[in-house]
C-alpha cells in the first residue's frame, strides 16, 4: 500500500464527514507528521479538490472531488432532472440555456442545451469554467446567497465582503429586487446578453443558476420581461420541486 496516497483518501473521508478541518487537526486524526499532511493538502489544493478558507484556515471540499465519483452527486442529479425541462423550454424559445453551479472562486456549467438550439452563437461544454463575477449565472447566485456564502465566495475571489465595491453591492441588491441578473459581452461584432434565474435547493438555498443566452438585438426588452423570465422562472421552479426542494 502507498501510504501517501492511502493518507490522502483518508483526508477527502474526514473532510467528506466534518465539513471543515485546520491541518493540525488532520494530523493528529491520522496520527501523521505534520511535514507530511502539508505536503498532501498543497496536492490536493493544487488539482482542486480542496481549499483552504481564509477567514479560519481550515481545509473543505471543492467542485473537482465530484470527477472522482460515478454515482450521482447532488449535481448530477439536478443536471439530470433539469435536461428535459431545459430542452423543451430552448423548443419553446428557440436560444440556447445552461444550468451553472459555484465551485469555489469560478462557476461552473452542469448542464446546457447548446446542441438543441439553432440560435446558440457559442456552445459551451458541461464542465466549462467561468470567473463567478463576470457572469449573469455568478452574479444571479451571489445575490440569492446567503450572507455567509456570498462572503466566503467573494474572498475566494479576492473580494473582502466587508470592502465589496459598492457598485458590486449596488448591482447585487437590484438583481434580487427584479428577480434576475443581466449580463452583456462582445464577441466579435456580436452582442451577447445573457440572463439568469435561481434555481432552489434544499431549506429555499439557490444551488444553481438557469442562464439563457440572446444575440442583440433579437429580444426587446418587452418580450424579455414579459415572456422569456417568466418561463425561465417557471422552469426553474420546475427543476426544484422535481428535484425535491423546498421553494
């Protein structure tokens, strides 16, 4: 047996049933040298299977122990119960749409319909990253996060919460008064804006983010207010009730 290696799953078991450990803690549960359980954490830090908070210094999972799985993750399964109902909205409308989580300081798509949709400009893959604060999907799920998430977020991102821009705070606080998050880019000479919903978890939690993507200017702001969020927001309280959230 390699011991390194046999220590290293023994970090993901604690961690996957604690939540959250400082190394000195991990050392003396696996009654290990110290020199030793730093060496495995910066490892497992590097491929991206933990991170270390810095508001406590303790070590918890992040988004990359997902690919060490087969079964269904809370994610795989809200990817699965979301395809259908993402389909057949896209047939409905036309544009393409993504389902995306948080994984530490990026977001992540889990879901899209890119394939499905003879609108979609770009077609981004499951598993895509993108930097959380430059997306309608990031912004959507910061608003709609509680306190502490939000914060611990925003320092992964090197983003104090208690010194947050103010503009930042200012466009946060707007998504959360009309319910959804706006965002526009530039790709060549096309316009993109992408909008995005909260999807519901568990407890009323917003684990994830329904995005639907348009080219400028095809969609007037009528039609989007009036009929593209509405159905976004009512798909997305599909996918949580089938799901088994408490909306």
């Amino acid at each position: 047996m390699i011991r390194s290696v046999s220590r290293a799953l023994d970090i993901l078991e604690l961690l996957n049933r604690r939540d959250s450990i400082t190394a000195l803690e991990l050392a003396r549960e696996l009654a290990a040298p110290r020199a030793t359980i730093y060496r495995i954490l910066e490892t497992l830090v590097a491929k991206g299977f933990i991170y270390q908070h810095e508001s406590d210094n303790q070590f918890r999972l992040a988004q990359g122990v997902t690919s060490l799985s087969r079964g269904y993750t809370c994610e795989l399964q809200l990817a699965s119960v979301a395809k259908p109902l993402m389909k057949g909205l896209t047939e409905r409308l036309a544009w393409p749409l993504s389902l995306a989580v948080i994984s530490g300081s990026d977001l992540v798509v889990i879901e899209n319909t890119d394939r499905f949709s003879p609108l979609a400009v770009e077609k981004f893959n499951v598993g895509h990253r993108m930097p959380v604060l430059r997306t309608a999907s990031g912004l959507c799920l910061l608003a709609f996060s509680d306190a502490k998430r939000r914060a611990e977020t925003l320092s992964l991102v090197g983003q104090a919460s208690d010194n947050a821009d103010n503009v930042l705070q200012s466009r946060l606080h707007t998504i959360r008064e009309r319910g959804f998050a706006r965002q526009q880019r530039s790709r060549g000479r096309v316009k993109i804006t992408a909008v995005s919903v909260p999807v519901s978890g568990e407890e009323g939690r917003k684990r994830a983010a329904l995005t639907l993507r348009f080219t400028e200017p095809a969609v007037s702001r009528e039609i989007l207010e009036k009929a593209i969020i509405p159905a976004m927001l009512h798909t997305a309280a599909e996918i949580s009730a089938e799901s088994g959230a408490v909306t």
